[in-house]
C-alpha cells in the first residue's frame, strides 16, 4: 500500500496566505480522547498503575523550569495577541449601513425576494473576516440599487452554515433570484477579490453585459495603463451572438477582464491585424509573451480554455499572491525553479524557453529563496534546505503530496525531457528519507520515510507514531513519557510504538512537533486519527485502549514477581557484603509495595 494515500501534507496556497477559519471552530459535541468512564475493573487497575508511574516520573522534573517556561510562553501569547487587536482596530471603524443581518427565519424569503445577493459566512473574532468587513461594506454600498450585500454569523446560524457546506471563513456565496449562482472565493485571497473594487467587479461581472467595450484610441490607451492582463474581442459587432460567447466565457474568469470592440484601430492598437477574419481574440499581459493570439472556434468554452492556459506569464513568481493563479489552475501540474536572484540568473531564460512547449500543460514557476514569501515552511514542504538551486514538480490533480525531484545539469534540453516525462508521468516520485536503521527491536521502532509503509501500514497492527524534532523543547520533555509507554506495552505483539524524525524524514504530519498520530490496524487506508489533548503516560494508554482495533492486555508485574525480585536483590546484596540499613530499606520497600498494590 502506498504511504501517499495517508500523507495528509500542506496545502501549498494553505502554507503561503493566512490561515483561515474553518466549520470545525463551531462549537461541536464534545469529542473526548478519553475511554468511557464506565471501565472494567481490569482497565482501572492499570490505569492506577500508569497513574503511579507518571506521578513518579513528574516528580522528577524541574517544575520551576517548566513554570519558568510556560510563563514565556503565556507572555508571548499575550503580546501577540495585543498586536493583532492592535492590528485590527482600523478595520473595526467602519459603516455598515448597507450590509443586511440575515438569520434563519428570513434568509429564504430575502434571497427570492431580491434578484442580485451576495452572503458573506463568518464568525465573530476571525482575523480574515475582520480583514474583509470594510472592503465588504464599501462594496455593499458602491452597489446599492444594483446588488444586496448580506452577511450570516455562522456561529448563531449553524443549520445555513451547513446546509451551504460553510468549510472557511469567511466564504462568500452570489445568489440570482434565490438560486446560488456562484462562490465569490475570499477565503483564497489572491490579487483584488478582499477589495472594494475587486468585489464591485466581480458582481459587475455577473450582473452586467460581462465585457466591457473600448470605443475609442483613448479608451484603449486607458486600458492598457490600468490593466496588468485583460482579453479583446475584436468583433464584427459589439451585441449579437459573438459578443454573446465573449461575455459567457467572461462571467466564469474571476482573474482578468475581457473587452470588446468593433473599432479597427483598436484592434490594431493591441497587435491585431485590422484587416484580419473576425472575430479575433488577443490576452495581453505585461509580462513576457505580452501577446497571445487566439486561434479556436469562438465559442465560450474555447475562450475561457484559451484565457486560463494563457493569463500566467511563462514562468510565474511563487508569491502570496500568485499562488492560487499556481495551484488553482486548471494547469494541474507544475515545475518549480528554487533558486536567489544570483544563482538563477543564467537559468532563468532556459527554464523560461522550455515553458513555451508546455503552455496548457505546465505551469512554470519560479521560487525566489530571497523572498520573504518563500518561507521555511515552503521550503520544509518540498523537503529542501534552500542553499543550493533546486528544481522540483508538484501536482494539484490529487492530495497525495508526491514531489519529483531533478537532477542533472540544467539544460534547455533536460528542462525539455523532464517535463515531457513529468507529463507522461514517468518520473519517480522524490521522498526524502533517513536511512533505514539496521537494527530496529528496541521498544519503540524507528521510523523514516522508506519503511514507512512497512512498519506503520501493517494491517495486522495498531500503530501510534510520534513524529518529533530533536530540537523541540517539548518532545524531549515528553521522550521520558513515551519510553515508559513504549516498556510498559512492549509485549503486545498487535500494538506498536514508533516515532519518526520529522525533520529529515517525509511523513504524515500537518501540524507542529511533536505530534501523535495513530493508525489503526485493519484501516490503513484511512486518514489516521489526531492524540491532540492529553500525551501523560495514561492520557496516552487511555487513547489506545480506545481506538485499539485489536483489544490488548497490559502486562502488569505481579505481587509475587516484584516481591521475588526484591528478595533477590536483598540476597545479591547480601553476598555483596552490603550493610544491614540496607537490608532493612528493602524490607521497607516491600511493605510499601504490599500497600502499593
């Protein structure tokens, strides 16, 4: 089975734009990670067990370090918290007048009763839809008389919420006489849309003819300063079926603007031939190959084909900005070029002449490692350090995470036949991976990411997997904790206990370190389940005896055991010529653990 099923990575837009609410902040049952409370009395027993072992661990740590350690952290929480409400009190001193309060008793009747609706989805407190207010109510009133403008707490309307499939905040639907007619997509904020203008024309969009008409040379000279990439149709007449198929295609394209005209001179002006078969199409953009000529049949979908393969330059930077036009795409695949201003320079034109092959096919994008926007987490992702030039693919057709690394000397042709292969799916995936250790029976089992599959997807096995950090603070607190879970269930053949080095390894994990997952046998083919609250000793054992698929026994050391064991080292002493004191501590220690027990 293959580990990429389950590897549940970062979605690259996620890591590059803010992060945003989603359903799962609304309040849900309670979800404990505890077993029933109603144990049998063999469980409790082994809880108390654990419980006493964990008591005796905890006391010896430094609670004043720990205390010392918490406090900073609560500061820094404190402090940041401070600048974002700092942060935010702009954006909460703005007028509303024009923005309607929607509830469930009257959201039906107000969506019917109005032709144009746009729902705005959000929750009090959210950073994003805090951010997106103002623009919003400016919005609401810039188009009143043409398009309402409403907004549902998500928090207090749960039934919309779900009944609308409400997955981000906030999330903004379009309604046309009562019927959803479109997601207005502000939880991916790419250039415009969390604007004023850039929700005015979308609505425009939808509600208007969906091109706009250049006239006049002075139109089209305004146009051109004012647009980074738009189309024009140059057509016979500017109403009729043509400026028909123009308009449909534009309505589906949030990303650029589409134009029409009639006018010779216009079409001239932006490098169409006037004298050429109409209708004509060009998309002009400001960045290399500022014209793209259209050649299809002048028809909606082959427009809009034509203006999705065409609006990314050759080679795109990877920005907060761009990255939904990368990994939103119809375009599904990508070739990215990592590399500084200094190490691309000669490699740039290269990889940006092999992009004009693959227009339709792959998109080219190129990773400035002196941006601010390619940050660790980028870099983590792809399993990259960020000190040399890298060259990787990444496919959006699926969640798998596969990366494909190249290698070899950089060339316009190996640029050429790694995307060719990349196409064809030829390529190896690259999985970044520790050797796999030579010996491997400890209590916890080392994993990395080639015997993965191996260890941790045996479906004869219930597995929990720490995925750590060797220099997280926290995992080396809790490594004393996870040893003595990993002891104390050593002789379960159906449990394992295994940890993975997350830093050097590719794995499942999509939070921060450490990390506990647990993969139960018989469904491995399933996304494996979160230890999110408590990672004690039996906080831990409390989990697996739940969620185990295979009910397992702890094996708890007996009265008789521990006693004979006592009584041995009482006479190995003895033989040691070891003083009497010591004798009678042992004695001691047998009454205590006849009371222990």
């Amino acid at each position: 089975m293959n580990k990429t099923r389950i590897l549940l990575l970062f979605s690259l837009s996620a890591i590059l734009i803010f992060n945003t609410f989603t359903l799962a902040s609304l309040p849900k049952e309670d979800e404990s990670s505890g077993i029933d409370d109603d144990y049998d009395e063999d469980t409790d027993q082994d809880l108390k067990f654990l419980l006493k072992q964990d008591i005796d661990e905890q006391a010896k740590s430094s609670p004043l370090e720990d205390q010392d350690e918490d406090d900073e952290e609560e500061r820094d929480s404190t402090h940041n918290k401070q600048v974002d409400r700092e942060e935010l009190k702009a954006l909460q001193e703005f007028d509303e007048k024009d923005v309607v309060v929607l509830k469930g008793k009257n959201f039906t009747s107000f969506i019917k009763k109005n032709r144009y609706v746009m729902v705005q989805f959000y929750v009090p407190r959210c950073s994003p839809c805090d951010v997106l207010a103002p623009e919003y109510a400016a919005a609401a009133t810039a188009l009143k008389g043409e398009a309402v403008f409403a907004k549902v707490n998500a928090t207090q309307e749960k039934k919309l919420a779900r009944k609308y499939e409400i997955m981000f905040m906030p999330m903004v639907y379009f309604f046309v006489d009562g019927v959803c007619r479109g997601q207005y997509r502000v939880h991916k904020p790419y250039s415009g849309h969390q604007t004023k203008d850039g929700l005015v024309s979308w609505v425009k969009k939808r509600t208007g003819p969906g091109a706009f008409n250049i006239t006049t040379l002075e139109d089209a000279e305004h146009i051109s300063n004012i647009e980074n990439k738009f189309v024009l149709g140059f057509l016979n007449s500017l109403v009729g079926p043509e400026s028909s198929q123009l308009c449909s295609a534009s309505r589906r394209e949030d990303d650029i603007n589409f134009y029409q005209t009639d006018n010779p001179d216009v079409a001239k002006f932006f490098h169409i031939n006037p004298t050429a078969k109409r209708p004509a199409l060009v998309l002009v953009k400001k960045e290399d190959e500022k014209f793209s000529h259209f050649d299809g049949n002048f028809t909606k979908s082959a427009i809009l084909k034509f203006a999705r393969e065409n609006k990314i330059p050759l080679v795109i930077s990877l920005t907060k900005e761009n990255a939904p036009l990368i990994f939103e795409s119809n375009v599904k695949k990508q070739i990215i070029l990592f590399g500084t201003s200094n190490s691309t320079e000669k490699v740039l034109p290269i990889f940006r002449e092999a992009a004009k092959s693959f227009k339709g096919k792959l998109i080219f994008v190129y990773a400035d490692l002196d941006s601010k926007d390619i940050g660790k987490e980028v870099l983590q992702f792809f399993r990259l350090n960020g000190d040399s030039l890298e060259v990787m693919a990444f496919s959006t057709e699926s969640d798998d995470g596969k990366k494909y690394k190249f290698n070899g000397e950089l060339t316009l042709e190996s640029i050429k036949v790694f995307g060719k292969d990349f196409v064809g799916n030829k390529l190896k995936p690259f999985i970044k991976s520790d050797p796999i250790p030579d010996i491997n029976d400890g209590d916890i089992k080392i994993v990395v990411a080639d015997n993965f599959d191996e260890i941790v997807l045996d479906e004869s096995k219930d597995v929990l997997l720490k995925i750590y950090a060797p220099s997280c603070s926290r995992c080396q607190a809790l490594e004393p904790t996870y040893n003595k879970l990993a002891k104390h269930l050593s002789g379960i053949d159906s449990l394992v206990i295994a940890k993975m080095d997350g830093t050097t390894n590719e794995h499942p994990c999509k939070g921060g370190f450490p990390t506990f997952l647990f993969f139960p046998a018989g469904k491995k083919n399933i996304n494996p389940k979160y230890v999110e609250r408590d990672h004690t000793l039996v906080g831990l054992y409390k989990f697996l005896k739940k969620h185990a698929r295979i009910p397992f026994k702890l094996q708890r050391p007996t009265l008789t055991s521990k006693l004979d064991n006592i009584v041995s080292t009482k006479a190995t002493s003895a033989s040691n010529g070891e003083n009497i004191a010591s004798s009678s501590t042992h004695d001691r220690n047998t009454d205590n653990l006849k009371d222990e027990l």
